[in-house]
C-alpha cells in the first residue's frame, strides 16, 4: 500500500474517534522550533502531518522552504447598541426578576455577595445573575465573575475558583459559551472597551477576593488585552499599587477607551495608562470621582456628580465647564448616566433615612429636578445577601 494510503486511511480513523482541541494547531506552531520544507514534513511520519494540516503551508514557485501561516483568531464583531430607551423596572422585587433600565443603560447583571471566613482569613463569594434576552429576566449563573458588553449580546464570564486559567465568552442570547480564551498568568477580573471589540483581563497569583495577611494576601501581576475570543493577545505585567491596601484592583478603561485605568485608595481615585502600561495623564475630570459617585462624568462630558453636602443624603451635579451647580439630588449614592438628564441611583426612604435606615435603600431613577422613579424594591445593602448593581450601555 502506498504512504499516502496508509495516511489518509490513518487520518480517517483517528477523525473518526478523537477529540482535538481547539487550538491544536496554535499549540503546534508555538512549539516548532523554526521552518522546514515542506518535503521534510511530509516524511516526518503520520503524526507530523496530521500537525501540519491544521496550518496553511505555501510553496513557492521555485521550490523553496514552505511558508506556514498561522491561522489568523477572529476579532471580536461589531456590538450593536439598542436604540431601545424604554423605561422598565421591577419596583415589586427586592431582587430584580424582569430587566431594569432607562434611557440607554441597564441592568444587565448583578450580584449577591457573602462573606465566608476559614482560619482567619474573610473571602468574599458572588452568586451572579445574569440577564437573559430571550426570557427577559435574571438567570442565576454558575460564573465566579462576570462582565457584559455593550449592547448586552455577549459576556465575559470566568469560573471558579479565582484566578482561572481560561476565559469564556457567553452568547447572551443561548446563554452558552462560544468560545474560550486561554491564558498563561491567571486572571479575575475581566472588562470590556466601550466600543466591545477587546477585553481587558487582570492577572491576580490568588484569588482577589480573600482577605488576609498582607504576606499571604493575593497581588495583581498584571493584565492582557485580548482582541478574539481565542486568544489573549501579549501578557503586560502590571503589579499592585502600593497606596492601595486592597487585594482586587482590577483595570478598567477611559471613556473613549484609549486608556486603562488602575483604582487607588486616595485622591486621584484612578491613575492611568496606555494599552502598553506605560502611565499616561488623567484625562480631564475622569480621576475625579469617588465610591458614592462612580456614574463619573455624564454622557455629553458636561455634568459631574460629587458627594455632599452634608448632612445629606445628597449629591451635588456640577457642570464642569461653568463651575456652576446644575443640581442636588436627595440620593445616597450616583451610580451611573441613564443619558444627560437621568441618573441611576441609590436611595434610602427619605422619611427614614438616618442612622441604621440608611442601609434600607433600593435603586432608583432621578433626573436633575430632583424627580425620582422607583427601579426595584428595597434591599439591606449592609448584609449579606445584598445585591449589587451592574450597569452596561444596551
């Protein structure tokens, strides 16, 4: 029987019955040491063949050494932006069931949280729900981790426990994962760019969320900037901050999403970086807000919401091109920009709102004359048990 017989029988069989990696081929072509000729890799034997035909090879007209390709990892597509601005809310749910939006921002997940302590050391556990379009409400996930992209047709999910070697990328509409990107230097945490075509993973040596000696505590190693759902893209190591005492910093990005940012614990509240990780200025008014007033600066980049003044419960909307006050809010904390009018919020009863009632408070809708839409029902945000908010442009 002739080589090319008995190969291709070969090859039939083993198709047949194996089970092949995704990446078998990037794994191959990481591994070759350097070029062959193309004969040369045809009498290495079946098993070099079988490796060789997951790549493109190319002969050149005078019969030169073989030219391989690697396989070129899809980019991420395009997000399509809902031109949907409908209010919806769920007032009636102390947990939201049905989607909660206005404007062109929702709720498209959000958390419960616990915390577990196990010799001495306090580790914070997520349960995560997760939006659904296809039944229109909030489906409990298995994910240790999750963030939604714009346009809420994908997330980036991570499984536990943290760090986790590999990342998913979810259909949100199937609820499946479509894909999965590897990574060398384990990550837990995970952001998309404001346009969804890349996601900013950051690298922690132990999980972010338990709470210990600072010796045994984990630190941020780094992050990648992966541009498919199969690769990762360059490993740029990035280590903690050291004015910032808490075990989970992860990255995010700047507004028009050439940046990345890092959390500190002072003021600035964020310093920033290009995608390479060399550090770079703040762009204006970006670095300038803290935990009760994360919506930062609104869409059209002119109104900033600050904290105050007391006894409050209040935030202050200043116009950052005139000084001048554009609104106080009676909310306790502003949590992001429904558009230029609206904010998400949240709020506690105002007829019960001091001391221990404070904690008693649930998500509201409030535009700059002071109106405020109930969103869902009321919570204990100082338990566990509570749930946490996750906003994403629909």
């Amino acid at each position: 029987m002739k080589t090319e017989s008995i190969v291709k029988s070969a090859c039939e069989d083993w198709a047949a019955e194996a089970r092949v990696p995704a990446d078998l081929a990037d794994r191959a072509l990481r591994a070759r040491p350097r070029r062959r000729p193309f004969k040369m890799a045809l009498t290495g034997g079946a098993t070099a063949l079988l490796v060789g035909a997951a790549a493109v090879a190319v002969v050149s007209s005078a019969g030169g050494p073989a030219q391989e390709h690697r396989p070129s990892a899809p980019a991420f597509e395009p997000v399509a932006l809902s031109s949907d601005t409908t209010l919806r809310t769920d007032p009636g749910s102390a947990f939201p069931r049905h989607l909660v939006a206005a404007g062109h921002t929702a709720v498209a997940a959000y958390f419960t949280f616990r915390t577990r302590t196990d010799d001495g050391r306090r580790t914070l556990e997520r349960t995560w729900h997760l939006y659904n379009p296809s039944t229109g409400t909030y489906e409990r996930t298995r994910w240790a981790y999750v963030s939604v992209a714009p346009g809420m047709a994908r997330a980036a999910v991570l499984q536990g426990p943290l760090p986790t070697t590999r990342v998913g990328v979810l259909d949100m509409r199937t609820q499946k994962v479509t894909g999965w990107i590897p990574v060398d230097h384990p990550v837990g945490g995970a952001a998309w760019s404001p346009d969804g075509r890349r996601l900013l993973l950051t690298a922690y040596d132990k999980n972010p969320d338990v709470q210990g000696h600072r010796r045994n505590a984990s630190a941020r190693t780094g992050y990648y900037l992966a541009e498919s759902a199969s690769r990762p893209g360059a490993f740029h190591p990035m280590p903690p901050l050291r004015d910032n005492p808490n075990n989970r910093q992860d990255l995010g990005w700047s507004r028009d999403g050439t940046l990345i940012w890092a959390p500190t614990a002072t003021v600035p509240a964020k310093v920033f970086f290009n995608p390479s990780g060399e550090r770079r200025p703040a762009p204006a008014h970006e670095a300038d807000y803290w935990d009760k007033v994360e919506a930062g600066l609104s869409p059209n980049g002119t109104l900033l919401p600050t904290d105050g003044p007391r006894p409050g419960p209040a935030v202050t909307i200043t116009n950052v091109a005139t000084g001048k006050k554009a609104a106080v809010l009676p909310i306790e904390q502003a949590k992001a920009w429904a558009d230029d009018q609206r904010l998400f919020a949240i709020g506690c009863d105002p007829r019960k709102c001091t001391g221990k009632h404070e904690f008693r408070n649930r998500l509201l809708l409030v535009d700059l004359k002071g109106r405020i839409t109930p969103l869902t029902g009321y919570r204990r945000s100082d338990r566990d048990g509570s749930w946490v908010p996750v906003f994403t442009h629909r």
